[in-house]
C-alpha cells in the first residue's frame, strides 16, 4: 500500500489504529474508579505521546539509521516552538504558517550545526552537539532575550501585532477556525472518552511522519545510511561521499525535531529555554533505545512508553500508596510505603531509570526486541530462522 | 602506456624514508604482483595509490587522471577498487544489500539524494547484483547477514562488491593473508576467473609465493622503499639480487 511492502504497510496500519483509537484505548477504566488514575486518555497527555512519537522518529532517522549519536536535539525542538510562537504573534494564530516555519527554521539550524558537528563522528560527534544544544540554551536564556524573553518563555499578548488576525477569529490556536482545543466528549455507561481536534492534528502528522521514515527507511537513501553506519571504510572506497549523506539524514531528524516543537507551541502557544536544556536532549535518546533504535516503530513505542510512566508515576503520591495497602497490618503498611515512596511522585525519574537499564540490559533492541520475543514464544511452529531474520532491528 | 603510471614517488614518516623515487608502469589487461619483505613499503605504496595518503612528492596518473589529492570515494569514482587485507564488507547488512550499494554508487555517483525510491523496485541493480553473486558463487547466501559468513565468503562477498563498479584496476592488499592452502587456491582460482571474463587490470600485493607466481604476468621487487627489480615471474625467481633481499635461501 502506498509503495509499502506487506510488513510496513502492517506496521503502519498498527500505529494508525493506536493513534486514532488512543483516546478509547488509552481510558480503559470507567472515570471515578480507583484505577482510573492509570488512564492516560486525555487530550494533553496524548499530545505529548504523540508529539514525542515525531521527535523520536526523526531523531531514530539519523541515530538508528547512521549510528551519529546526537545530543543536542532538543535545540531544534526548542528552534520549533520560538518560531511558531513567533508566527502566532506576527501573524495569526492559525497552526499552519506556525508550523511551516518552525520546519523551515530547525532545518536552516540544523544545516548549521550538523554541517559543523559532522567533521567528527562517535563520541566527538556527540560532544559537539551537546556543546552546540547547551550553547543554544543559555542563549536564549540570556542574550537573545529580545527574542525568547528570556526566563518568562515566550508568549503571545494581547499587544502583540498579529497582522492577518481578522475580526472574529479565534484568539486560541486553531486550524483555519477549527480550535485546537475543541474536544468532543462521548460518554459511555461509567466511561468517558475526550476527542480533541488538536489531538488528532498532531496524531495525523504522526502518521505523515511515520510513513515518510518508513519510505526512507526503505529507500536506497536509507540503504546508504545503514552502510555509513556498519563500515564508514568501505562507503568511502566503495565510491560514496559520506558527508552529504550524514548531513541530509542529520537535517531530515533536525526538521523532524522542529515539526514537534512547533506543534508544542501549536497545542500551547508558549515556549521556553528549558525545552533546548540537554536532559530534553536526553529524553529523546532514551525514547529511541528504550523503543529500539533502528527499527521503525521503536521510537514511538519508547515516546509513548516514557511518557506514560513519567506521568503515571509522578501522580502517585502517599496517600494513594496508603490507599492500595491499606488491606496490611497498619505497620507493615507503613514499611511498605517507605520503601515505595522514593519510586513515585517527584522519585518518577528513579523509577523510569531503572526499568532503562533493564530494558538495555536484558532487551539491546529495546522493546521491539522484547515484543519479538513473546511473539515467538506464541509462535514456535514458524523455523527459528525464517523469526530470527524477521527479528533483526536494522529490517 | 600503462593505465597506471607511478613517477618519482617520494614518502617520508619522519626519519623513515617509506617510499624513495618509486617508478612504476603498469600496463592495462595485466596482473601485476608487488612484492618485498616487511617494512618495504608495498601498503604505503598503495595508501598512495587510493588516497589515503598523499606522497611528498612524485605523480601519480592512472588512465590520464592524476590520482594525487582526490579523496578516496574520487579515486573508486576514476575506476579503482580496492580489496583489503581483512574483508571490509558491511557487516549488518544482507550479503545482496552489499552489493546493491556499490552498485547504486557505480550508477548515481557519490551522493543521489533518493529518500523516496524503494529499493525493492531497482529491478536494474537487483539484477547486476545477482550476477555478480552468481559469479563468485555466492547467490545462495544473498539474504544471509554479511557478518555472519565464513572469512573466505567474506573475501569473496568483498570482490563482488569491488567487481560489481566494473573497475578499470583492482587493488588487491593480501587477498589471501590468514588463509588456509584450500581457502588460498580457491581464490587463486577466482581470481583466475575473474581475469579470464572481464578487462580488468589487478595490481596484487601479497607475501605468498604461490599466488604471486599463480597469478602475476609482471613481478615488481620492493625493497626498502625502492623498486629493485621489475620483470617476469619466471625470471624474478631466478633473479640474484632478489633471492638476496627476499626469498632468502627458500626454494620456490
């Protein structure tokens, strides 16, 4: 379907019925229940799963793809989002023009810095984008707050020019009057389920951008990528000039990074320096391993995996612990707590680290791999080699 | 006129003269064998060749192209194609993708930005690849990942993809280093058959005298960064002065 051989298309589809159907799957507990605190069904959040699914797609281009470990990603989010708030206080605050530059404008930085940061590769490679990200950050932290307004973020006011606002139009972010905040809210016996217009935007675009990375993926571009990164010696001697191709992958996840920081601004117009920080940087790193680097639906697997549990995690504070083990003995039940109060709420990070190194550990493909294995133990008829090169991370 | 002219070639690391006035005519359609004892300058004389280094000073001209100062992806792009010591193959990729990548190099130059053709439908490189596979008998392995095939499939997967460009010259840096006899004459053999289909000219160093003397037409002596001797195979053998500076007391 649409130039994708039978296994993409599959994979395709798969992430096509997990984004238009998120919000139901994502709210399998009725609303008042005691486990509905676990339910992730609502327009914010699925933003963020959805906006990081395109970050860490892009970043899985250049990483998964050539190996070129970048940690600086996170400026082109944060390049995105100034410009699109930049957009909505110049023009109008319809997505689209806000959109469009945010792309325009990540891809011009990142010609910029990839052009420099890939005269190195491996771990200098790594060091010059950081250097470039953290050298972004404190920019716009301090001498471009003119431009970033500094500590505050950058926000629209009602002074602001706004040349192709008409009269009438809505003073909230919309799509050609379409507001990104309109939810429709079905409710069905003790559930409720939220579709917002600005989630599927953004999940629409996810789809866009997942069939273009399977395309790439698929294409002699990609093949050439994958070679840079298995034996840079050989691409070289086999007549290939490697730059070009390091750079263009580097500027396709640059833009890609920019869309999402962009479509940041779009579902809250507001952005500040600390989205360019290198823990945000970090964060994607993490998506693309925990999900599986090189493989296609890894990376959106690892957006939607971190996501969830920062959030889920970060909810949990004593009293419900209390709550849970309150069936224990009022001693033990406090022990219990103790032990567990570190892992949640602010300790959310801890948590989060912990099942990383796991999953790097037991799983080096990430969970991909981990989804691979329970399928074939489901499927132990299919010749384990016919499984194990259907298993590979680099198909 | 040879397809590769080597002049006045000098090369200095610090104190060590590793190449001094190297001059070298190779002639097109021929296999040519470099020879000489460790430290005699044959890998430096190569790296000069495919541009990984630059010489202090002397001329290089291969088919009328002056190789020096082009980087190494200019230098396969004039038609030279270079087999290493240890098998340089791109190890996670299929044994077919291999081949498939000199192939779209051969055909799209140094850098094509196709981000959207699927590789599937470039039936044109899908086929060449396949019969050059066919030719070094290894189609039968073309889904099997490349790092996990024996070192002699290796060697052989590494000379498709050198084959598959149709170089006008084939370096060749101990092709058969590391091998066992049989492994050795089975790529005498190929070489042997690669020679017999195709215009091709191959420059070989190696240590082995079974192959050089297996293959070569022309025999050149490196010693200590110098030419010795240039000659047939049949009269290096029983050439004084190389006897002395390299096959010792050995009896070939």
């Amino acid at each position: 379907m649409f130039g994708l051989n039978s296994k993409d298309t599959r994979a395709f589809l798969l992430i096509a019925a997990l984004a238009m159907l998120a919000p139901i799957l994502l709210n399998p507990f009725p609303t008042g229940s005691a486990l509905a605190q676990f339910n992730a069904g609502y327009p914010d959040l699925m933003q963020r799963f959805v906006i990081f699914g395109i970050f860490a797609i892009g970043f899985n281009i250049l990483f998964g793809l050539t190996g070129y470990l970048s940690f600086g990603h996170a400026a082109f989010l944060g390049v995105g989002s100034y410009s699109a708030v930049w957009m909505f206080k110049l023009l109008s605050m319809n997505v689209v023009p806000a959109l469009i530059l945010s792309v325009i404008v990540a891809a011009l930085f990142s010609i910029f810095i990839g052009f420099v940061s890939l005269r190195r590769s491996g771990i200098y490679f790594s060091i010059l984008t950081l250097a470039f990200a953290q050298m972004s950050f404190n920019l716009a932290y301090s001498v471009f707050t003119p431009i970033t307004n500094g500590e505050t973020g950058l926000q629209v006011y009602n002074s602001d020019p706004q040349y192709l606002m008409a009269e009438g139009d809505p003073t909230v972010t919309h799509f050609f009057g379409l507001e990104m905040r309109e939810t429709f809210t079905l409710q069905l016996g003790g559930w409720s389920f939220d579709f917002a217009a600005g989630y599927y935007m953004c999940a629409l675009l996810l789809l866009a951008a997942f069939y273009l990375s399977v395309r790439i993926f698929r294409s002699p571009f990609g093949l050439t990528l994958r070679a840079i990164k298995s034996n840079q010696q050989r691409v070289n001697y086999t007549g290939l000039n490697a730059r070009p191709y390091t750079l263009a992958a580097f500027v396709i996840s640059g833009m890609y990074a920019g869309l999402a920081g962009g479509l940041l601004a779009c579902m809250d117009p507001l952005a500040g320096a600390e989205r360019m920080q290198w823990t945000a940087s970090g964060e994607v790193v993490l998506m693309t391993i925990l999900g599986g680097a090189g493989t296609l639906i890894g990376p959106v697997l690892g957006a939607g995996f971190i996501k969830y549990f920062e959030n889920i995690f970060s909810k949990i504070n004593d009293t419900v612990l209390h709550q849970w083990f309150a069936f224990m003995p009022d001693g033990l039940e406090n022990v219990i707590v103790t032990i567990v109060h570190p892992f949640i709420g602010k300790g959310w990070n801890l948590t989060l680290g912990l099942m990383f190194m796991a999953v790097v550990i037991f799983l080096p493909g990430g969970l991909v791999e981990g989804g691979q294995r329970i399928g074939k133990l489901f499927s132990k008829r299919i010749p384990s080699d016919a499984a194990s090169a259907a298993g590979r991370p680099s198909e | 006129m040879g397809i590769l002219e080597v002049s006045d070639v000098n090369k200095r690391f610090g104190g060590l003269q590793a190449l001094g006035n190297v001059n070298l005519n190779i002639a097109a359609n021929t296999v040519h064998a470099i020879i000489g004892p460790n430290g005699a300058g044959k890998s430096t004389l190569l790296n000069v060749l495919v541009g990984k280094l630059i010489p202090d000073s002397g001329t290089v001209l291969f088919d009328g192209h002056s190789v020096l100062g082009r980087k190494p992806y200019e230098i396969n792009q004039l038609g030279i194609s270079r087999v290493f010591q240890t098998p340089e193959i791109f190890g996670d990729l299929t044994v077919m993708e291999n081949v498939m990548i000199p192939c779209f190099a051969k055909r799209d130059g140094a850098f094509k930005m196709q981000g959207l053709a699927s590789i599937l439908s470039q039936s044109d490189i899908r086929a060449t690849a396949e019969m050059i596979l066919e030719d070094v008998n290894m189609l039968g392995k073309s889904n099997m990942t490349a790092s996990s095939l024996s070192r002699g499939d290796k060697r052989r997967l590494e000379m498709a993809m050198c084959l598959v460009q149709e170089p006008k010259l084939l370096l060749l840096d101990e092709p058969t280093a590391g091998m066992a006899r049989a492994d050795t004459n089975n790529t005498i053999d190929l070489l042997k058959e690669i020679k017999s289909k195709r215009d091709i000219t191959m420059v070989i160093i190696e240590h082995d005298m079974h192959v050089v003397f297996s293959l070569a037409e022309r025999i050149t002596v490196l010693a200590q960064g110098t030419p010795l001797v240039e000659d047939t195979p049949d009269n290096i053998k029983g050439h004084p002065k190389v006897r002395e500076a390299y096959l010792g007391e050995a009896q070939v």
